[in-house]
C-alpha cells in the first residue's frame, strides 16, 4: 500500500546583522569605575589579581625550569651541554624572581586585610 504524496513546501525566513550593531559600548556589562580602584575593597581585588599573577607565573616557571635543567646532558657536544645549562640557570633566576615577587605580593596583600 502506497501512501499519498504530502505537499512539502515550508517557509524559511532569513535575516542578517552585523555584530556592529549588536554591539554597544554604552550598554556593556563591564565598568572601569576609577572610585571603586581606591576604595578597600578594590585595592584588594587588585592585589589578589597582582598575587594570582605571580603565583601561577612561579609555578609555570618552576616547572619549565625543572623540564628544562632535566634536558641538559654532557653527552649531546660541548656548546649544546652549554647553552642548556645557561638556559636552566636562567629559568632558575626567573622562578625565584617571580617567587620573591609572589612572597611580597602576598605581604602586601595581607597587610591591607590587616587593617
């Protein structure tokens, strides 16, 4: 048994915009309020984003410091054996630099929780 033939017309309906006019400035979520930066509370915020910084950026570093002093080996010539131990050294400099400024971000931070 055959079924009938149905009529198979639909409408789409299309439109376009541009992303220009979707987008304005004066309506968006997000305020640079310059009062809010100098209050207690916004000075806070900033230093936690300063410690978040210099926290992730120590544990980054420490650990490309650490993959990159385990790839240095005598046995690959004499200026590669050099570069690499330059390079570790170096990475090494960075991650204490960057634990030292995690160290007094956070006695920065927490001084002003103080009072």
């Amino acid at each position: 048994m055959e079924e009938p033939q149905r009529a198979r017309s639909h409408t789409v309906t299309t439109t376009t915009s541009s992303f220009a006019e979707n987008f304005s400035t004066t309506s968006s979520s997000f305020a640079y309020d310059r009062e809010f930066l100098r209050t207690v509370p916004g000075l806070l915020i900033v230093a936690e984003i300063g410690l978040c910084f210099n926290g992730s950026a120590f544990v980054l570093y420490l650990s490309a410091a650490i993959v990159d002093a385990s790839s240095v080996s005598p046995e690959r010539g004499n200026h590669n054996f050099n570069s690499w131990a330059a390079s570790s050294f170096f990475a090494f400099l960075v991650t204490i630099c960057y634990a030292g400024n995690t160290y007094f971000s956070f006695t920065a931070w927490r001084s002003r929780t103080m009072q």
